[in-house]
C-alpha cells in the first residue's frame, strides 16, 4: 500500500522545499495542483517535467478526477451564489446577479460604465444576503489607478449602508505591470479565506498586458500570459466559491464590415475563460445599455440600466 495522500508534501516527487514554494504562489491545495498544468508547477517550484507529471496524477488520483454523475455537478451548482447589480432588469439578464465559481467579464469603450460595475459590486457584495448580497469583503486588483473610493461612499450612502465599514472590507492592491498584476491574482488565495471574500475584481484585465507586449511580434507572448492569469482566476473562482469580475478594454475590428466592430481585448484565450460576458454601451443621457454576449445557460438579450451619482439604477 502506497503513502496515503492528503496534502501537498504527500505528492511523490514534492519535498519540504517545494511544497514551501509552491504553497508560497498560492498552490495550497491538492485540488490546486490537480487543476494546474506541468508547466505551472516547473516554473513555480522547479520541478522537472516528469516529476511535475506525476504529482499532479498522484493528486488528481487522490481526489478521484475524472467522470462524475451529473446530479452530483446539480449539486455543486446549488452552491453557486449570485450578487445582486441593484438593477433588476441587470440581474435579470444574467440570471439573478453576478454568480459566484466563475468569471464574468465587462467590456465596452470609454465611459461605458464598467468601473462603475466595480463600486456597485463592491458596496452589493457586503450586503446582507436578502438584500442581494453575500456578506463578504472584496479584493480589488487596480491596474490603471481607477479605483475611486469616493464614487463607493456615494453608492453606500444612497444604499443606506456605512461607507465607512464598507470601505474597511475593501481591499484594494495597485498592478504596476502584467507581471505584478498576475502575482497579485496568485497571492489572493490567502486573503480569500482571512477576510471572508466573496468578490475579486480586476479592473483593467488589459490594460498592463497591452501596453507591455506591443506589435504582432510580441502577440504570441502576451496571450500566453494572459491565459495564465485567466486560468489562475478561473481557478481561484472554482475552488473559492468566489465572484470574478473582470472589466475590458476594447478595439475597433476591420474585419467586420456590418454592425457593430467593436471587440474585447484578449481574443479567444479571454473569450473563452470569462462564463459570463457582458458588452456596455452608452445610450442617451445617464443610460446605458448591457448586452449579454455570451452565458453557457442564458439566452442573449439586452438591457437598459441608468449611472447616476447614486451608482446603478433601473431606468
């Protein structure tokens, strides 16, 4: 009979060095290397390619991986929560509130509106849960210096919650490049647990990855970090039961001769990471218009939603 296994230093091939490594960039857990590709674990922790291989079998035999009933994946999705956006024809839309084990992603052009998605979801998520909250703290990941917490005392007074208690459980990190913002991502597991956290946002998603890695030359390079700092959210969604919410940048496609050219930032590698993608618009005046792009479960539709110094609104 083998080692039973149970946590990571259990793994054949991961000695007390390496654990010590890998528990260091957020990887704590069997199901963290059972989900991690052998790349991640030879760069993090200098594994060889074959010893890398092995613990994550060993790990994903562990926690018996693989075919499951699907009544037991019904199961796991009852425990999938939802936060509220303050504007029933939004919640409406995607299903009831921005839903906790994934990632949902906001794009849209300037003044869109999506950094205001972030200080809605940041007073929501705290609220009790019959108010449409999660009675959770959040973790911002700031990476174009965006975060305004005066627009958040605004949106807490106009709720009739204390700003200054909501603004004690936000916890607010500034990405200086793509690399700092990824190492942030993978350091937040700790905090997740520490501070109850329900909530991660990452506003801007691109905007360090865009500006560091220009020209075609360099596209290759970019959207292989990008797919890794996708997966580590993916990752810290589905084993934290936590909302993801990431804002976007886009550009003009010339490609699309009829309607709308505008595309997100990131192409198929965010495309297909993000559950939940929703486009903004401005409409006339203080209205803006949401159109759900992509759900596994949703139908497309569209919905028209007021910014007002208040925060989110029906229109």
């Amino acid at each position: 009979m083998g080692k039973e296994i149970k946590e990571i230093s259990d793994l054949p091939g991961i000695g007390a060095e390496s654990a010590k490594k890998l528990k260091d960039s957020g990887y704590k857990t069997l199901e963290s290397i059972a989900v991690s590709s052998p790349i991640e674990l030879t760069e993090i922790a200098g594994l060889g390619d074959t010893t890398a291989e092995k613990a994550i079998k060993a790990a994903r035999d562990a926690l018996e991986m693989g075919f499951e009933p699907a009544f037991i994946l019904a199961e796991k999705r009852k425990l999938v929560e939802r936060i509220s956006t303050g504007s029933k024809e939004l919640d409406s839309l995607i299903g009831g509130g921005v839903e906790t084990g994934s990632i949902t992603e906001v794009y849209g052009k300037y003044a869109s509106g999506k950094s205001q998605w972030c200080f809605q979801l940041c007073v929501m998520t705290q609220l009790p849960k019959d108010k449409g909250g999660l009675e959770g703290g959040v973790l911002y990941i700031d990476s174009e210096n965006s975060f305004r917490p005066e627009r958040v005392i605004q949106v807490a007074k106009f709720i009739g919650v204390d700003p200054e208690e909501i603004l004690k459980n936000i916890y607010v990190a500034r990405a200086y490049n793509a690399d700092h913002q990824m190492l942030l991502a993978e350091k937040s597991t700790e905090m997740i647990k520490e501070k109850s956290i329900k909530l991660l946002i990452v506003d801007s998603l691109t905007a360090q990855f865009r500006s560091e890695y220009l020209g075609r030359g360099m596209l290759a390079d970019r959207q292989q970090k990008l797919n890794k700092h996708m997966r580590v959210l993916q990752r810290l969604a589905e084993l934290s039961n936590v909302a993801v919410l990431v804002t976007n940048q886009v550009m003009e496609n010339p490609g699309i001769l009829f309607g709308d050219p505008t595309t997100p930032i990131g192409g198929n590698i965010v495309g297909h990471s993000s559950k939940t993608r929703l486009y903004l618009r401005k409409s006339k005046e203080d209205k803006r218009v949401a159109k759900l792009v992509d759900s596994p479960s949703l139908p497309d539709g569209e919905a028209l939603y007021r910014i007002t110094e208040n925060g989110i609104e029906d229109s």
